[in-house]
C-alpha cells in the first residue's frame, strides 16, 4: 500500500533570469513593452510558481506569453511556455501541461536550441511520470540525459539521474534507484545546489523507508524542511511534510502521522495544488483508519473521492464544450446553406403554385433517389464489413504471435541486461574508491569513461611498504569481453604485488605477461586469436622522491615546467611478449605532473572533419593543463572530450590518471 500513497520529488527544467521578486516587480511597473519584459514576466512565472502561488505565476506567464507573440519574438515565447507548462504540473493538471511543453519542444526545435530540447524532454518525463507511464518516462529522461551530457550541463543531468532513480523507487528496485540519487546528489552537492540536494535526501528517505529504517528516513526528510526553506522551494516543503507523516504511518505513530500530513494539506490547500491535495487525502485516510477513527477515515476518503470526480468533471467539461463548440458551428453552416437555397428558389420568379409542385417533385425524386443510394450503400457496407471482419480476424491472430515473439525478445533482454549490470557491480567493487585513492594519492584525478555497461580499461592502486604501485590497462577489446579480462588482469596484478612480493614495474610485467599466456594457453593456440592488455604501471617512492616506469605500449608522460617529458613503452602487448620489459628509474622533484592513460581518448573521432583526436593533440593538452589543480584539469579533459565527439558514437572506453608529486 505504502507505494500507491508515496510521494516522489521530481524535478523540472525552468527558465530564470534572476533577481528578487520586488525587484522584477519594479523592474516591470517602469519598463517598456519589449522582449526584456518577456524575459521579466518569464521569471516572475517561475519564483511565484516556486512558492506556490499558481495564479499569480500563471497570470504573469500568459502575459509572457501574449507580449512575445505580439513581438514575434519565438525566444521569448518558447521560455513562457516552458514555464508556464511548469505551473499546471505543479498544480496537478497534466493535460494543460502536456499541451504548453509540447508547443516549447516544437519552438525549441524550430530555433536549433538543443540544451532547451533537452530541457524540454526533462519536463515531459515528468508528465509521463505522474500519468503513471513509467517506461516512457525512463526513455524520455534517457534521451534528456543524452542531450545534456553532449550539451556539457552537468547540474542538468544530476536531475535527470534524479528523476531516474524516483521512477525505480516507483518500480521498487531501491539498490538501482539509490545509485541514481547518490549520483546525482554528488553533483548537486559539488554545485552548491541547495533544492536540488534538498530533493535527493527527500528522495533517499523514502529508499530508506522501503528498507524499514525509519530513524535514517526521518533524519533524511527533516534536513529537506530548511533546505527547501533557503530555496523558498514551497511545494518541496510541502512534499517533504507529506513524506515525514508517511514515515510516522510506518512506525506506527499515527498521531504524529496526521500531524504532518495536516501541514502538508494546509500547505497544498493554499496553493491550491490538486496534485499533492489528493495524496494528502488519502494518506490522512490511511492514518485515521489505522486509529480506528472511522468517522474522520471517511470524511477524508469523501473528500478525496469529491476531488478526484471533479478533476474527472473537469475534464469531461472541457471534451463536452469543444463538441457542442463543434455542434454550433456545423449548425450555422447548415442554415447558411438552407437560406442560399431559398434565395435561390425565390430569383426563379415562378408563381407560387408552380413553385410548390417543383418543390414536391425535387422532394419525390430526393427521396427515391436518396432510398436507392441508401440500400446500395447498406449492401456495400455490410460486404465491406464481412471481408473486413475476416481480415481482422487474420491480423489479431498475427498480432497475438507477433506480441508473444515480443514479449519473448523483451524478458532476454531484461535477463542479459541484468546480468550486464551485475557484472558492472563486480567490476566496480574491485575498483579502488574514490576515498581510498584520495587517502594514499591526494594529488591526483581519474577520468573514467566506459564505452558501454561494462568495461575493458580498469586502474589500479596498491600501497605496499615504501611504494604505491598504480597502472593504467587496457584489456583486448570493450564490453563485456574487455571485462572478463579486465577482472582477470586485476587479480593477476594483485597477486604477483601482494604475495608474490615483486616491486619493480618490468618484472611485474614479465610475471604478468606469463601468467596471461599460461591462463588463455596462448602458446599452443592459433595466434589470429590473441588476448592480452597494454599497460602502464608506476612504482612511485614517495620517501626518496623516485619513480619506476615499465609500460606495453602505453608510454607515461612526465609534465616539468609546462614542458612535457614522454618515457617510451616497449613496443610489444601482455600476453604476446616475447623479450623482458624495460625498467626506468627516474628522480622527481614535487610539483611534477605525471599522466597515465589508455588509447580511447586519442582514437576517439569528431571535429569539424570527423577525425581521430590523435596523441600528438592530447599531449599538448595535457602540458597546457599540468598547472591547473586536478579537478579543473579532470573538468577541462571531460568538456573537451564531449565537444569533440558531440553527436558521434564513442569508439572506445577512455581511462586518463593525473598525479601530482
């Protein structure tokens, strides 16, 4: 039951242009019709729809609305509609606000402004959502998501990965749905985005209540309650007190359960917001039934039923009224016809007993012809019918096989990518984590970048004794091959390291190069059928300031004073080496940069000629950024990226390690 009655915080992509309220009020009061006023009006729509006051955000939306369509200024307009489309979601009427973001998308379109078409699709998932079209809206958030990432809005994103996470709450696959919200509220948090981080701890209180911790939930939704407030997020709040009172229901405390949900309905009532009144309702029903207040149970449940048949009321108010609208307008044209036939008659100037036997005449010969056209038409439409009636027949037969073929095709897919998504968990967990690497390499970033679910580059960090051992690989082929071997080339390293107590890169990799060749039996088999990895792995000495290089064909790059140092790789792979590795020895003052990295950055093709990045490129990238901090060097490697390969398919998965000594 607790998932019919929960409330999921989604959000919205609104238009702002900044500023107070009583200062776009002033603004407004002395400015000149123009298309700043739009802009003015635009925002003013968005802050009164953020506190709740829909009338007022809707009044100033639809005067966005006619002042840009007077100036035919299409910008303008699009940015009213979008905002305007916002407040009727908000308010709980979806079809108006399908209707406004439909008309936003075709404008956004028209004027090439993809970052706004993606926006646009982040609105329409909503929509989808509260229609209760789960699988739409994942698609739709997908394609917003998408966009964004190309487009380089990352705040964007962190509300589609959101929104994404509230759509597998709602499917009650919480472990899937927590991945999405933390992913987002790490961005939020990084931008300082105080309601955005407000609704991922909403968000996470309920994956905590499906788990029955209800101490953790509570803490969760109470810290959204001064969040939302520094927002002036009004129906955040008001979400937020509904939630608090669901997990009170949970617990048992059902007194402070109808405490909360009484404030959100206050709240809600006075926005005049349908859409979280109805809940409210029906969560204060769910309360009072369980104290065994049945008088106040049904009086809540009276008032959610009266609610709800008159949104329904609403509705079919509208589909009536367009009809009978309909209905005039067919009945003037009719009359204007009967009146042209009667002048018509009267210029004929017969007399008027002639006039009535032609009349009569006309009517004898209408009606016979009239039957005859009407048993003809009779007879062709029940042979029409008959043929039709056979063909349907035949057509729901095939669509029956069709749809269980379908349905065949969807569950292995669900089953292969469940089973892909697994193995990216096990890849992930043996990944070092971000505090980890932060604890024994602080100065350093990591800029991972799969090509698919799984992938076939991994990193690796290991401490032991005097050195911290770190490598860049690069497994034969992407994908779920690349993660076997990536996953089998991980424990190798980790036991010729750790137990086996070798400390010198070459000899690392010569031990690593027979095991690869005794494990796949790469002797005897046929050589067109080779797997293996390149490598560049580092033995760093912090106490003597020393480094120990040994690579296939991955070279590191040193960066001393702008000036970039390459240390060459042997020219050969794990697992088809036929020599000993070499070994360089290098002392390093502080302040050096160095970078380990795999080939899916450099191959990667885009541009204004559809070309490879090319390593020549990426290295002089690199030494233009080695004295930025490694977070705006990481930021900088991951926007230039993007940019380059824009709407290409990415090639290959792209690993880049930055360390600062």
């Amino acid at each position: 039951m607790k998932k019919y009655f929960v409330i999921l915080l989604l959000t919205s992509a609104t238009a702002s242009f900044g500023g107070p309220i009583d200062s776009l009020l002033k603004l407004i009061s002395v400015h000149k019709q123009d298309t700043l006023l739009v802009l003015l009006y635009t925002d003013l729509t968005g802050k009164y729809d953020d506190i709740g006051e829909y009338d007022k955000a809707i009044s100033f939306g639809l005067r966005a609305e006619k002042l840009a369509d007077s100036l035919h200024y299409k910008f303008g307009l699009q940015s009213a509609y979008n905002n305007i489309g916002n407040c009727y979601m908000d308010r709980g009427n979806i079809k108006t606000a399908l209707e406004y973001h439909l008309k936003t998308l075709k404008i956004r379109e028209e004027l090439g402004l993809k970052r706004g078409v993606g926006y646009t699709y982040l609105n329409l998932g909503n929509i989808y959502f509260r229609m209760g079209n789960d699988d739409q809206a994942l698609k739709t958030y997908m394609l917003s998501m998408n966009m964004l990432l190309a487009a380089g809005d990352s705040l964007r994103v962190a509300s589609c990965y959101s929104n994404m996470g509230s759509i597998y709450s709602n499917k009650q696959q919480s472990q899937k749905a927590e991945e999405y919200y933390l992913k987002s509220l790490d961005i939020r948090k990084h931008f300082g985005d105080d309601d955005g981080v407000a609704e991922n701890y909403s968000n996470l209180s309920v994956i905590l209540m499906d788990a029955r911790k209800y101490k953790q939930a509570l803490a969760y939704a109470f810290k959204t309650i001064d969040l939302y407030g520094f927002a002036g997020n009004k129906l955040g709040k008001t979400i937020s007190y509904s939630n608090i009172g669901d997990i009170f229901e949970h617990m048992g405390e059902y007194n402070n359960a109808i405490k909360y949900q009484q404030i959100s309905l206050q709240q809600a009532t006075e926005m005049g917001s349908l859409y979280m009144m109805k809940p409210c309702y029906q969560l204060l029903a769910v309360a009072y039934s369980k104290k065994n207040d049945f008088k106040n149970d049904l009086h809540y449940v009276e008032l959610y039923s009266h609610l709800n048949d008159s949104m329904m009321n609403t509705e079919n108010s509208k589909i009536i009224a367009e009809m009978q609208t309909r209905f005039e307008t067919e009945k003037k044209e009719k009359e204007i016809q009967l009146l042209q036939k009667d002048k018509n008659i009267r210029e004929l100037q017969m007399g008027e007993q002639e006039a009535n036997i032609h009349r009569q005449r006309i009517i004898m010969y209408s009606v016979i012809g009239g039957l005859t056209l009407i048993i003809i038409l009779i007879f062709f439409i029940w042979k029409s019918y008959s043929e039709k009636k056979k063909i349907n027949l035949g057509l729901e037969r095939k669509n029956l096989e069709i749809n269980l073929q379908k349905n065949l095709i969807e569950e292995k897919n669900i089953f292969i990518t469940d089973s892909i998504d697994y193995a990216k968990n096990i890849q992930t967990a043996i990944l070092p984590s971000e505090e980890f690497i932060r604890q024994n390499i602080p100065g350093s970033f990591i800029l991972f970048m799969p090509k698919d679910i799984v992938s076939g580059d991994f990193y690796f960090i290991k401490p032991l004794g005097d050195f911290i051992f770190v490598a860049a690989v690069d497994c034969t082929g992407h994908g779920v091959p690349g993660a076997f071997m990536s996953v089998m080339a991980f424990n190798m390293l980790e036991n010729i390291i750790a137990d086996k107590k070798i400390t010198q890169p070459s000899l690392i990799l010569d031990e690593l190069n027979k095991s690869v060749l005794k494990t796949l039996h790469q002797e005897t088999e046929n050589a067109s059928a080779k797997y293996g990895m390149d490598i560049s792995l580092l033995a760093i000495n912090k106490k003597k300031n020393q480094i120990q290089f040994a690579g296939a064909h991955n070279p590191l790059c040193l960066v001393r004073d702008s000036l970039l140092i390459e240390i060459k790789a042997d020219k050969t792979t794990i697992g088809m080496a036929t020599q000993n590795f070499t070994n360089h020895t290098i002392d390093l003052p502080k302040g050096d940069m160095l970078y380990l990295f795999t080939d899916g950055y450099a191959d990667q093709k885009g541009g204004p000629q559809n070309k490879k990045f090319f390593a020549g490129d990426f290295k002089n990238i690199l030494a233009s950024l080695s004295q930025k901090n490694t977070g705006e060097q990481k930021e900088i490697l991951h926007k230039t990226f993007l940019d380059w390969k824009k709407e290409n398919e990415q090639i290959d998965d792209v690993l880049v390690l930055g360390i600062r000594l």
